[in-house]
C-alpha cells in the first residue's frame, strides 16, 4: 500500500468512531484531505428497503452505483466472495493526503488503539500488536511503551498522526 494510511483501532465501545470522527474534523480543519474506511464485523447495509437501488441490488445486480449531483456511492454485493483485504479498498479510493482506518486490529499500518473505563478490560491490543504506535484513554494509563493521550485530546492525537503518517 503506498499510500499515506494510520489506524484507529480497539475493542468494542473504546471509542474508536468517535476518535476518528474527531481527528478527521481536525485533520481537516488544517486543510488535509481525509478519506476513511470502516471496517464492519457484522451485516450492514447502508441501502434501505423500498429504495430503487436496493432492488435493484435484491434483482441480482452485482454492483448498484447510486449518483446525484451531491454524492455518489458504489454498492458491491459480495455474493459469496470472500471480504476484500483492505489494501484492494484503498487502491479504489480517490488521491487525498491521508487515509484513516477504523477497525482492522490484524493489518500492518500505524494505528493508536483507544481505550475508555467503560470498555473492554484486560486485553490490551498494544501488548501483542507491534503496529500500535500510540494509545488514547479516558482513563490513566501507566505500563505502556508507546505514548499516551487523553482519548479528549485531539489536537495532540491529531499532531501526532500528522508526523508519524509523514505529512509533516
């Protein structure tokens, strides 16, 4: 994968949409160009019974483009393949300066793992995961080897993304 990509990952309710929803607005606000993937462990759709695209998606159609003068999205229907590796869905993403991941603990890229009180216990990704760069938390946390932030302190969060993805 060659282009500019940093993760944020972490068990269930740690936060993770809220942090990225967070950075991006940031990232962004500085002018950088952000596109993100989210990775779902379970069914989703993002199409809603009734609409035309999404019979046209029950007909059979094996990709359902929906396009207007404000967005457009591409619908894949995997019909028993098996789920693309991430960096096929980065190779389809349009130039910009940095991709943000949400989810995918297993991959290779950067990522800062997000833990809150109310979360998972226990388990620490970063313990077994070499690509955990850094850790953000509600709570304080003393044992790591990678550095710390308050899950609340995006612009820090935010810095620190900027200069381990490269973009300055």
């Amino acid at each position: 994968m060659h282009k500019r990509i940093f993760g944020i990952t972490g068990w269930k309710n740690s936060g993770k949409t809220t942090l990225t929803v967070r950075v991006v607005e940031e990232l962004t606000r500085r002018g950088w160009r952000v596109s993100t993937i989210k990775h779902a462990h379970h069914d989703f759709d993002i199409d809603r019974e009734g609409t035309d695209s999404f019979r046209h998606r029950k007909a059979g159609a094996g990709e359902v483009a929906i396009v207007s003068d404000r967005r457009w999205a591409l619908m894949h229907e995997l019909q028993g393949e098996t789920e693309p590796p991430l960096g096929e869905i980065v190779e389809r993403l349009a130039p910009c300066d940095l991709i943000i991941v949400e989810g995918y603990k297993r991959e290779p890229h950067q990522k800062i793992e997000t833990r809150r009180t109310e979360g998972r216990k226990g388990d620490r990704l970063s313990a077994s995961d070499p690509n955990i760069v850094a850790v953000a938390s509600d709570y304080p946390v003393t044992d790591e080897t990678v550095p710390v932030f308050d899950l609340d302190d995006v612009a820090r969060i935010a810095d620190f993304i900027e200069m381990q993805s490269g973009l300055r």
